[in-house]
C-alpha cells in the first residue's frame, strides 16, 4: 500500500479510538455504550486489515504469538497515550507464547483493555507509564498491565471478560507494586512432538510470510526443520539431509514448484514430497497427484490442519 494511503488509514483508526475513549467516558446507558463501542473498535479492526498483507490475516488467524497481538495494539493506541502523556513500558518474555484463537477476538479485547486503562489513568501525575509484563505459567500465558489509577474509578471489564472467556482465557483485576493490575490469561499451545520419530521437514517458498508461518508451526510441534527460499539451497539441503518431506510452493520463479518436484525426485522418493498450493483443482496438479502420486496441501494452512497432515505423514512413514 502507498504510504500516503497507509496515512489516511491510520488517521482514520486515531479518529475512531478517540471517539471510542469519549463514549467510555459518557454516561449513556450501559448496553448502548457497549454496542457503540463493539462498532468502532470493529470499524478499527477492519481498518488494521487494509494495512496488512494480503492474506495474512487468514493464515494467521487461528494461531499466533501474544507478542506480536499485542504490539499491533500498543502502535493502533500510540496516538491515544501519546496526546495523554502516558507511555509504555514492556517487559516481555523470551519465550514464544503462541495462542489459539481467533485473532481478531483478542485484538479487539486487548484493544478494550487498552482504552479503559487509558481512561482510567490518573491524569494529575506527569509522565504517567503503564508498565506490561508478559510471562508464562503452566498452560496459560498472561499479560499484566499495572499503572496508576484515578481515585474512585471502577474499570469495567466485562466487554473484554466476555471474549477472554470465550477463548477459555479469564481477566483479573487486583494490585501489583502497589499499583492497580488489570491481568489477562490466555491458553497456549504446547511445544510438543507427535507420536513417532521428529521429522526432517524442508519448505522451499519466495513468499516471507509463509516461511514464518512454517517456522512457527514446525518450532511448536517440535520438529526439525529446514527453511528457504532459494531453490539452489533447497537441493543443496536435499543431497545434504534426506529431509522426511520437502513443502515445495507451486508458484515460485526461475523454477514452477512441478519442475523442482521432478529435479527433486532424483534424490527423494515422491512420498517424501509435497506441493503448496491455492490452485488444488488445475489440470497440472490433478495429473502430478494422480501419475506421480506427489501429495499437495492447501493454502491458506491452519495448525490444527497442518498438524494432522503430519500425523498421516508419520503414520505411513510407520506403517512401510
């Protein structure tokens, strides 16, 4: 996108915000207020999408790093905290938290916390600093937020309680350094091997988002892997390795994803191989599955797919 449409757009996610924090702070009926604030942040959300990449939103919807959530909503609130004299202070974890869910759910819970922490702020201290903690303990990560509250305010965190709870997560409110917290718990996804042997798994794709993707599915699931996007290392890795299955992107240039299965050939057995592709139903790769018996797997990829297309993998890597 041009940077002088990238502009509008977030002059255009500040506006909403601002008029989301003034609907926070009036006193119209409880039920209307919160449907008026499920518009705009909604609206706001919608908006962040025009700034992503096309497609992203889609692959990464159903798993994600807390980290990067969570960074997407202290830049949407930047122009809020800055007007306000408040600013952030991070401590975070080094540890991926990788959260299922709906992403966009938490965005706009996160993005609710984030405005109600604004609103409450005890506006009389100078460089007011919210100070977020990230952490892990068993199955949950949380996020805490700490920072000085107005005397005699109440924050009201059911709006965001209601969505944390959908995804099996829960909301706190207490004290922490003698400060107000507001704490949210999400559930994680284990580091965790499938049954069998780890697998030595290749991708070989020119598109960066979809090499992060597979980096953070295979680092979860406890695999070995290998990630490029240079067909020449690929083969290199291949004569190198004898990865147990090679993700090969359809579309790539110099060499089509069907040209470098059959170069690829010469050093794997077939059942080693796997095609990523949009296009399942083409003539080309009708005719690859069925001559070559090469398995393909649909993009956008989810995780809970993903891991089950390794399952079968690991089954019929057994069972021969």
């Amino acid at each position: 996108m041009e940077s002088g449409h990238r502009e509008e757009v977030f002059f255009v996610i500040k506006e909403l915000l601002e008029e989301a924090l003034r609907i926070l702070s009036s006193p119209i009926p409880e039920s209307y207020r919160l449907q008026q604030l499920n518009d705009l942040l909604e609206t706001s959300i919608s908006c962040t999408k025009i700034l992503m990449d096309k497609g992203r939103e889609t692959e990464m919807m159903n798993t994600f790093r807390l980290q990067d959530l969570l960074k997407k909503v202290i830049d949407l609130v930047d122009y809020q905290m800055r007007i306000r004299d408040i600013t952030v202070s991070l401590e975070e974890t080094e540890e991926d938290l990788v959260i299922s869910g709906d992403q966009q759910n938490f965005l706009r819970a996160l993005l609710y916390v984030f405005m109600e922490i604004i609103k409450l702020t005890d506006k009389s201290k100078k460089d007011n600093v919210i100070l977020i903690r990230m952490g892990r303990s068993n199955d949950h990560a949380h996020l805490s937020f700490i920072f000085d509250q107005q005397k005699n305010t109440v924050p009201s965190l059911s709006y965001a309680n209601n969505i944390i709870n959908q995804n099996k997560g829960k909301i706190l409110f207490g004290e922490q350094d003698n400060r107000s917290c507001i704490t949210i718990e999400f559930p994680v996804e284990h580091k965790e091997r499938l049954k069998g042997d780890r697998l030595k798994v290749l991708v070989i794709d020119d598109d960066p988002l979809i090499r992060d993707l597979f980096h953070d599915f295979l680092e979860l699931l406890g695999e070995e892997h290998f990630i490029t996007d240079s067909q020449q290392e690929a083969l290199e890795i291949i004569k190198r390795v004898k990865p147990d299955l090679v993700f090969i992107d359809y579309r790539m240039p110099k060499m089509s994803g069907i040209d470098f299965v059959y170069e690829a050939m010469k050093y794997l057995d077939r059942e080693n191989l796997c095609l990523l592709t949009g296009e399942v139903s083409s003539f080309e790769i009708e005719q690859l599955k069925k001559e070559e018996g090469i398995r393909v797997l649909e993009k956008p990829i989810t995780l809970a797919r993903f891991k089950e297309f390794l399952v079968a993998v690991k089954k019929a890597k057994c069972a021969t």
